[in-house]
C-alpha cells in the first residue's frame, strides 16, 4: 500500500480542503511548451514566468537537476516546478526523465508541505513527454512524501 490516492480528473483543479501544492517535473533547458505545462499556464500565469526568470538567472537561483521553485498561485494553493528531466527530447542517452533529480526534489517538496501543512496534488510526474516509468516514480513518492504522512493525490486526466 502506497497511501497514494489515484483519481480521475484534472491535476490543476486539486480536490479536498485545505493548502494544496501541486507538482509537476520541469526540463533543465527552460523548456515550457508541452504537456502538463500548458494546463498550467492556462489557469495561471505566475509559474511560468517563474520558471523563466529562474531560469535565466540561474546564477543565484540554484537552478539544476533536482531544484525545486514554489509558486503560490492562490491563498491555499501553490506549483512546485520541480526539474526532473534533462533536456527534452529521447536520443542517444535515452529518455529525459531523470529519477535521481525527482527525489531530490521530492524530498524538498516534502519539506515544503509539512512546512504548509499541504497536501500535494500530481499527474504522473515524469512519465509523459519525459519518459519515465510509473514503477519507478511511484516508490519514490511513496518514500519521500507519504511515508512521513503527507496526503498525496495522483490525477488521471481523461473523461
């Protein structure tokens, strides 16, 4: 048993009461153009600009594979733009998601919502466009968050 909820429905539309973060994986390049980004972006436009400006001042920012940047979005509800996927496209050094980088930045993400006394609300970070395996980023959710009693909400979009 995980302690993981699985539902139906929109990841950016998070159920229940109380704060909610809900996370994404972000790429290493600045990338954000596909996939649950776009959902994103169309209900607000603060973790996006974020993300960039992150980005582009990457010197002070820290930046990297396994950062993570909080982005409140509302009274109860923030982003996490967690960067768990280096570079964008599947080639010669296999698929972008990188597993190491999304513990890290779960562990952070963990921190974060014991601070807030949030739950955190996900699709199945890092197994679309980056290409991971829910076998392998299931455990890892499983061990950083839920394990230290974090309520945990994986969405399934669909109708």
């Amino acid at each position: 048993m995980t302690g993981i909820a699985y539902v139906r429905g929109d990841a950016t539309a998070p159920q229940g009461k109380g704060v909610k973060i809900i996370s994404h994986v972000c790429n290493d390049l600045g990338g954000w153009g596909k996939g649950f980004v776009l959902a994103i972006s169309r209900r607000w436009p603060e973790p996006e600009a974020a993300y960039r400006r992150w980005r582009r001042e990457r010197a002070g920012g820290g930046f990297g594979l396994g950062a993570v940047q909080f982005v409140q979005v509302g009274p109860c509800l923030w982003v996490a733009n967690m960067v768990g996927q280096r570079g964008m496209r599947t080639g010669s050094k296999g698929v972008p998601v990188r597993y190491e980088a999304i513990d890290t930045a779960l562990g952070a993400l963990a921190d974060k919502a014991v601070e807030l006394g949030a739950s955190v609300h996900m699709p199945r970070i890092g197994c679309g466009l980056a290409g991971g395996k829910w076998s392998r980023v299931e455990p890892l959710i499983a061990e950083r968050l839920t394990a230290r009693g974090i309520a945990v909400t994986v969405y399934d979009y669909g109708d």
